[in-house]
C-alpha cells in the first residue's frame, strides 16, 4: 500500500510543472488545482508548521532580514529558508523538512518569535521518516528509506545520509550522476564527484562491479571493461551533461555598449588598412624610455601614434569633425581630444587626451598613465569619458593585425593598431632585413569623409612614424 | 557516523596544523588556536566561513586571530552608503568587506586586532568570550580599567570603546567575533566611517556610534602581539590545551579545499553592495551652471543594490523633459554605482543630440548624480 502511496504521488509531481505553466498567475488557482487531484487521488501533503528554533542565549524574538525561499518553491532538508538578525547575531534558518513552502509567516523587517511558527511546509505524507526535533545530531543512517526530492523540476533519488554528505561538501545533488538504481545517487558518486573537484584519489568502490545495468545502456561508449579491475572506470556510465543555459538581463557596461553600437550602425563605415614600418621607432622610443621613467612616466608607443594622428588631422580636419542627426551640417572640431579605447575588467571604456594638438608627446604620456591607472580603479569621470573627436585602438597589446573598428559616434573616424610583429621585408638596395611591422586599420564615416582623404591621412600618419625625425619638422 | 569526505577534511586541517610536540591529547576540551598569516580581509572572511562550514566543533572548539590592512567591515544586513565614506575609501584604496554576521560597521587595520571564537551551537556563549579577553588583558596589565557591557561592548576607562561585537549561527556551529583596538589610526577610521550620502531612507541595521581609544594610548608599551600572545594564553588555559598558535595560510587549498571560491564570493558586487536591503533616496542640491544656481531634486529606489526607480526634478525647461526622461530611463535597472553611472552617462551623451549647451547641461546633471553614489 505504502509503494502505492508513492507511485501515485509520484506521477502527481510529474504533472505538476505542466500545471505551472498553464496557471502561473493565481497561486490560490493553483492550489486549488492541487486540492482537487489530491481528493480524486491520494492524500499527499500535510501541511506541516515549521516553528522558529531557540537561538540561545535566552532571545526570544528576532528581526527577519532576508527571505531565501518564497511561497511555492521547493525545499530540501537543510537548504536555508531565510536569515534573521537579533542584537548583532546573523543566524541562517534552515529547513528542518523537504517539501514544498506553502506559506511565510512574515515579512521582511518584521519582527518574528522563537517557539511560534516562520513558514508552513506541505510536506509529502509518503515519506515516513517523522519530523525529528534536533535533525542535526543524529542523521538518519539507519532509515534507508529512498526519499523523493526535486530540485526545479528535476527529481533526484538520495538517501538522506548521501543528502547530508553532499550538503556538507556544498554540493548540488542535480550536478551529480547517480549510478544507483532508477539514477539514484549513491554515497560513491558523491565521492567521485569530489574526487573529481579535489583533485584527490579515493580507494576503489568494493561495489563497484555489482552496480546493476542502466536503462540508456545504448547510448554508453563501448569501452573495454576489464573485470579484473575492481577500480571503477567512470567511462562506463552514460554521460551526463547537466549544464543549463543562463539568461541575464543586459544592464551597465553591457548596456552602454549596446546603445552606443546601435547609434554606431547609422554610420556608413569605410575601412582602409595598411601596416608600417616602425624599426626606427622601436629604436627612438628606447631611447627616450629611460628619460621618461626619471620624470616618472611609463613610455609606451601610444603617446607617438596619439601625436602623429594630431599632426595628420591639422592638414585633414574633416576626419575630426562631426555630422548633426540630420546630415545638414559638418562641424569641425577645434581640439583634438584623441581617445584611447582601453580594456578593464568591468568592460570597455574610451577616456580621451584633451587638446593633443597643444600638447606635447612627454604630456600625453603622462596624461595616459592618469587616465590609465584611473581606468583600471574604475574612478574615470565623465569628463575624462566625453567629449572624444577621434580615437585609436591599440588591440594590438592583446592580439590581432588587421581589424574593423566601430566608429563611436559623434566621431567620424576610429584607427585600430595590430601588434607589432618582426617580418622580413625588402629595403631600398633590395635587401632583406628585421622589421617591426605594425598593421593600422582605418574605419571613417563614408557620408562626409572619401577613400582618398583616408588614404592620404593615413599615409602622413605613416611617414611621421615611419620617420620619426620628420615629425620634429610639424611639431607645435 | 563520521563519513570519509569530512574526516579527510578535519583531518588535513588537524594534522597540518597539530604540533608533533603535543603528542596524543584527549581533544574532549580541545581548543585550537590559529593565526593567519594574510592580511587580506577577504582571505580572512573566508576562512571564518570554511571553518563555519567545514569544521566539526563537537569536541574542539577554535580561536581565530587575524588582521587586516585597512577595511572598512559592514554588518550583513547593512547599507554601506549610509554607513561609510564610499567615496573618500575608492580614493584612499580602504576596501569595503561585507561579513556574514549581524552588527554593526568596523574599521580594521593593521593595529586592529580580530577574535574570532567558533564554537557549536549549544556552546554559543558570547559573555564567556568577552570576560576570557577582559581577563587576558587584565593579566596583562593589571591597572587597565576595561569591563564588558551589556551591548557585548568592552570599555576602557568605563568611556571609550575599544571593542564591538557581532556573531553567526548556522545550522550546527556558530561563531562570536570581535574587534580590538590596539593602535589604529583613529583618524582615518572617523573619516571613512562617517557618511556623506543624504537622505537614505532605509531598514538596514544601523549603527551605533561610540567614542573609541587605542589600548596603546593608554599604556604605550602594548603591540597587537602582545595582546594576541595574551589572549591566546588565556583561551588555551580556559580550554586546558596547548598554548601554541598555528599558522594558517588563507590561500592554501590544500588544507582549506574550496576557500579561494569562498574568497572570490566575498568580493563581488552582488554580495558586497547588492546583499544592500532595499532603500531609497530622497535629497536635493545645488548646481553651479554658468552664472545661476539651480535646485535639483533627486529620488531614487534601490533595491538589490539596482536602481529600480528614479526621479528627477529640474528648473523648468532647463532641459528638455522628453531628454530629461531618456536620461533618467538610462539608468533604470543599472548598479547604483559611479562606475557604471558614469559608463551609461558617457554612452548617453555620445548618442543624444550634439547641441553643445545641452550637452553640457547633461553632462554636469550626471556628474552630480555620480556625487550621490
């Protein structure tokens, strides 16, 4: 009668999660269904009064700070139910029984009382083992009575002495694969499971050989089982992949880059590559790096590329200008603001270099370190964050030649730099000789701004690093 | 029945830490009595939590000594913005740490001292704990003038407080910790924990302020470890067992398996302002635009530490309403936090329109409501 009993109750849970569903809205609607198949079909649930435990020291009442459950969700035995707070002591409630809250006492910042009731729970009359009154020091080996237990949906079979194990390790019961009968998870498997997370090697299972068939035995890789070995071979069980897919809603810099993207899709872009030489460079900036370090600034090539692109941009104005919503107007920008796009852990962020056409390569270096290290703290301003009229990407620090840059509006153009790379190439006496080879990859907005105008920046860009020397000749 | 996994635990921990000099004790009244070795406050926070959830205490009982590089340590169920100087901390590089345990907010640095006695539930007796410190000091220095309160707080001089109180329980175990202040930079510390956000309306603990005092300035020659030494003295005599203090290192996982996740949680933005009860924010101030002054009125709902409402009221027309609502809708659902504020905001004013005056006008209302995070 008893087996019956779960059969029956069984099948019950099964329909349940189509019942949510179909009646999500009304939880009384929802219970009422409940109600109904109980009667027709066995008595299940008994709705048990889980009482507030004594917290000692004499308390008697305490403040409810934080609900981990709400009314419907499922509980297991020793999952936390809610945290209460009484004169400087944090105390995490947990569930004395599995089953199903039916009903929250209080609510949050109300205050509750030792000895009367915290939560209704509708526990399953099928399970036989008696709510105890101190579960905690006595764990229920000798029952080996297999308890029912969902975990959203998903039905694990577990003793209760597996179920304590596993808690006591901060295990899920869903991540791990039972090998017992009907999946159910045997002490051994919790064992694996750590062995695996540890690292650790366990003494082979004695059961392992007398573990009985599994019903998907079609779908296990035939590897070739040695009975002599008493060591069980975990390629045997049907693998089990329980991961989920996991969905967040898109908030903070995720956001920002949405909505900044999608303005950057009106924009036509354009795009122009081409890679330059910077062996002299490299050599220049060696040079300088140690003067820069006693001024107790770190030199990087930026601050280089940062001033070339302003000393293009005198002669080609138009790539620092902007386009108004109705394409009527083209205003050019007086400063270069030059933005440097940078990496941290939060996501991207693009500070600019104020006034660069005034400034020179030793203060953009300088500003650069600023913006740099208040970057990677997270405590950049909007000051430091707006007003760009023209940015470079220096992807290349990651990886990467060649590239296709998004135009940040109201920008209309943005420069990739690929990583700097020895290649061999040919010089004027066609010899082959070690350069460092850097590719650049233009984007700018095809609506105001031609191929040529871009080819012709670029190639100027291209000579003052090329030459650095040549950039003495246009320095203001 | 003791099952494999949790001796193998008890069992690292115990035969690393247990000193070959103390032979095969009777552990029925053990107590053991570590000390870490980092001074990282999340590192330290995570081993209060493996030991809360790994160790069985039934028959040994552990006193914990830790310190910290400067912190500032909210209770769990607080508000940091309406307990601590958020912003002057970002500055300064003073780390916020959230703690598991109720109470109220601590500054701890390096001449801060922190106890930590985990006992089991049953055993949970906080009184004890404090009268065992009181009498370690005492021993000490017999002319300090130091008794427990009633508040769990120990007074020097019956004026200034130089400890605070705050305790966890769980299911089986439980633990009672407290601070002492031997030498810590009172000056910082009443800088950091006085808040300048205003108008926070909320139901997170508060907390209580004290006059406090350094041990030190009351008897110069006293050092954080002489107090550890002390106090450690007495709880080994109390607990009949050795007096040896071994050291843990919170980085090892080894003997504390798990505890670099422990450490990882401790640190993220979902549990150090996101475990925030609900609150919200009504407040007004002044912006300086050009040659007038205007008034502005900000409210604000933040739930989970997201901004689940806001509301802003301007001069009329100063700026536009339907640009005004943009804004404001820009920000709906984000961390109520300056960098992610201020990441929204740059994204906003790349993309509304480019009149200058507007832009600007913009740009100083986000920057005043970054002040407010």
């Amino acid at each position: 009668v008893c087996i019956h009993h779960v059969r029956s109750c069984s099948s019950i849970r099964f329909v349940r999660p189509k019942y949510v569903c179909v009646f999500d809205k009304s939880a009384v609607k929802f219970s009422h269904q409940q109600r109904l198949f109980r009667t027709t079909a066995v008595s299940c649930g008994q709705i048990v009064q889980f009482k507030l435990s004594d917290i000692g020291e004499g308390i008697t009442e305490v403040t409810v700070k934080e609900w981990y459950i709400k009314e419907g969700d499922s509980v297991s035995q020793f999952d936390s139910i809610c945290e209460v707070q009484s004169d400087k002591a944090s105390v995490t409630i947990t569930s004395r029984y599995d089953g199903i809250i039916r009903k929250l006492h209080y609510n949050l910042d109300e205050i509750a009382f030792v000895g009367k009731p915290l939560v209704d729970i509708e526990i399953d009359a099928s399970k036989g083992v008696a709510p105890e009154e101190d579960v905690v020091e006595t764990p229920p080996m000798s029952h080996e009575e297999h308890t029912h237990q969902e975990i959203k949906g998903h039905k694990t079979l577990a003793t209760p002495a597996v179920r304590r194990l596993a808690m006591e390790n901060n295990i899920k019961l869903s991540e791990v694969v039972g090998t017992g009968k009907d999946n159910r998870i045997l002490k051994e498997d919790i064992l694996n499971y750590l062995a695996k997370q540890t690292g650790a090697i366990l003494p082979p299972s004695p059961k392992a050989e007398i573990i009985p068939p599994l019903p998907k035995s079609e779908t296990v890789p035939a590897a070739p089982k040695d009975k002599a070995h008493k060591i069980p071979v975990p390629v045997s069980r049907p693998i089990v992949f329980s991961g989920k897919d996991k969905t967040e809603p898109v908030t903070g810099f995720q956001k920002a880059m949405v909505k900044t993207m999608s303005a950057a899709l009106k924009i036509p872009h354009f795009g122009y590559c081409d890679e330059i030489d910077l062996t002299q460079l490299v050599q220049l900036r060696e040079e300088l790096k140690p003067l820069a370090q006693l001024r107790g600034v770190k030199l990087s090539f930026m601050p280089f590329f940062i001033k070339a692109a302003s000393l293009g941009l005198l002669q080609y104005p138009i790539l620092n200008a902007s386009l108004d919503e109705n394409c009527q107007n083209v205003t050019y920008k007086a400063s270069h603001n030059i933005g440097v796009a940078m990496d941290t852990e939060q996501g991207l962020i693009v500070p600019n270099v104020k006034n660069v056409q005034v400034c020179s390569v030793f203060e953009i270096a300088s500003e650069l370190n600023r913006l740099q290290s208040l970057g990677s703290a997270g405590q950049l301003g909007t000051n430091d964050l707006t007003g760009g009229t023209f940015t470079l990407s220096n992807i290349g620090t990651i990886g990467g030649t060649y590239t296709k840059p998004v135009i940040l509006p109201p920008e209309v153009a943005i420069g990739a730099l690929g990583k700097i790379q020895v290649l061999p190439r040919f010089n004027g006496k066609g010899e082959v000789f070690k350069a460092q080879i850097m590719n650049v990859s233009w984007s700018a907005d095809h609506r105001i701004i031609d191929g040529a105008t871009m080819a012709r920046f670029s190639n100027l860009w291209k000579s003052y690093l090329e030459n650095p020397a040549s950039m003495l000749l246009d320095l203001k | 029945m003791v099952l494999p996994s949790l001796v193998k635990n008890c069992l690292q921990l115990s035969c690393i830490l247990r000193t070959p000099k103390a032979g095969f004790r009777s552990t029925t009244s053990g107590g053991l009595i570590i000390q870490s070795v980092s001074n990282d406050v999340y590192q330290n926070l995570a081993v209060e939590d493996w030991i809360h959830d790994h160790m069985d205490l039934e028959n040994q009982q552990v006193l914990f000594l830790w310190r910290n590089s400067p912190a500032v340590v909210i209770g769990r169920h607080q508000n940091p913005w309406q307990e601590c100087n958020l912003r002057l901390m970002r500055q300064k590089n003073i780390k916020l740490a959230r703690r598991r345990s109720g109470g109220g907010t601590v500054y701890h640095d390096l001449g801060n001292i922190n106890l930590t006695f985990f006992t089991t539930k049953k055993k949970y007796e906080r009184m004890a704990n404090l009268k065992l410190v009181v009498k370690a000091l005492k021993a000490l220095r017999p002319q300090l003038e130091v008794h427990v309160t009633e508040r769990y707080d120990i007074l020097l001089d019956r004026q200034y407080k130089i400890s605070g109180t705050a305790a966890k329980l769980g299911r089986t175990t439980a633990y009672h910790h407290c601070t002492l202040l031997c030498n810590a930079d009172k000056f910082v510390l009443s800088s950091v924990l006085k808040s300048p956000y205003k108008g926070i309306k909320s139901n997170a603990t508060p907390s209580v302020s004290a006059s406090v005092k350094n041990l030190f300035e009351e008897d110069p020659s006293l050092t954080c470890e002489m107090l550890l030494d002390a106090i450690a003295e007495e709880y080994a005599t109390q607990h009949q067992t050795d007096h040896h203090i071994t050291l843990i290192n919170p980085t090892d996982e080894t003997v504390l398996p798990g505890i670099s996740n422990k450490t990882k949680e401790l640190q993220t933005w979902e549990w150090l302002y996101g475990k925030t009860p609900q609150f919200s924010i009504s407040t007004c101030f002044n912006m300086v635009y050009k040659d007038s002054v205007l008034d502005v009125k900000v409210d604000m709902d933040v739930k989970h530490g997201r901004i689940e409402a806001c509301n802003i009221d301007l001069p009329e027309q100063w700026l536009p309403p339907a640009l005004c609502s943009e804004l404001v809708k820009n920000f709906a659902g984000s961390k109520f936090c300056p960098n992610e504020t201020t990441t929204l905001a740059t994204a906003f004013l790349r993309v509304c329109p480019q009149d200058d005056e507007l832009h600007s006008r913009c740009s100083l209302l986000c920057e005043n409501l970054i002040m407010l995070m």
